[in-house]
C-alpha cells in the first residue's frame, strides 16, 4: 500500500532518523440504539456510510469497494488558515469482514504526498442492552511522521476518529 519515498518523510520531522517512528494503540466504545445489522450497514453501504464517515476539508472524492482486499481510496483539500491548502489522501484496505460483527481494515493518511501515519483498525460490533449495538473501535497506529514535536499527534487522531463516531446517531436516524 505504501509507495516508496525517496528518504524525505524523516527530513520533515526536524532531522530525525527513519527509525524515529512511535507506535500507539488507543479504543473508542460506544453505544447505539441501533440493531447490529444497522451499524454494520454503516460500514458497508456507501450511501449510508458517505452520512457519517468523510474527509476533511472540500472537494472530497471517495472510491469504496467493501470487500476482504477491496478497501478504498479518498482524498480531499483542507484549507489551512494562514498556510498553504493540504492535498489529504487516505487509503485502505480490508483485511477481515464478519457481517454484524467485525471488521478489520489497514490504513494510511498521507498529506502533501507524505505517509504521516499507518494504522490497523478492529471494529467489533456487539449486542449491548436491548435493542443496542456497542462498537468499539481500536486502533493501532504507527507514526511515521510528526507534526511539530509530535506531541498532538496521537490527540488528534484520537479526536478525529470520536467527532467520526459522533456522526453514527445522525446517520442511523437519517
């Protein structure tokens, strides 16, 4: 999945080593007044899944294929308010599908043609109280390049994917 760069993303990180990578695992749950079915159709449906899970920024194109080695390809531009705009482009594939129950997939988010960070994802949907679906969604990510000390890096992720999982209850109602 990852193309090959010629030594640069350890450039950007201030004249670190390409060995000066950082690896962090982080879990989101959450609960859904939704039938397992339902919040998988979240993932797998492109129709449904375009309600909740998008790119930032504008001008976002998305090529879907939800299958075990299908994945997809999206890409956009976030303009950044006093800098020049970011092309974002993520990439993923899936790697295991169990229908209502889990999905594993990997994904890379690349920014101006630099990998700033791999990941593998586990979603496992489960029966919580009546008529409830618990999905926990895990990630292990793999920093490949920082942004400033790199300190953010891992909150940001982190709040990207939870303002993600926030849009769940909206798309469900839709």
């Amino acid at each position: 999945m990852t193309e090959l760069h010629d030594g640069h993303p350890s450039d950007l990180t201030g004249g670190g080593q390409a060995s000066d990578v950082r690896h962090e695992t982080f879990s989101i749950t959450r609960d859904f007044e939704a039938n397992r079915a339902d919040v998988f159709a979240l993932f797998a449906d492109d129709r449904l899944r375009r309600r909740w899970f998008r790119m930032p920024g504008t001008g976002a194109n998305y090529d879907h294929d939800f299958r075990i080695g299908g994945g997809e390809e999206a890409s956009s531009t976030f303009e950044m308010p006093d800098s020049q705009d970011q092309e974002l482009r993520n990439r993923s594939r899936y790697l295991d599908i169990t229908p209502d129950r889990r999905i594993v997939f990997v994904y890379e988010a690349i920014v101006d043609d630099v990998t700033r960070w791999a990941s593998l994802v586990t979603v496992t949907l489960a029966d919580a109280e009546i008529g409830t679906t618990r999905l926990t969604w895990t990630e292990q990510v793999t920093f490949l390049t920082r942004t400033g000390d790199g300190s953010a890096d891992l909150p940001h992720l982190r709040t990207g994917t939870t303002l993600r999982l926030n849009g769940i209850p909206g798309a469900l109602k839709a």
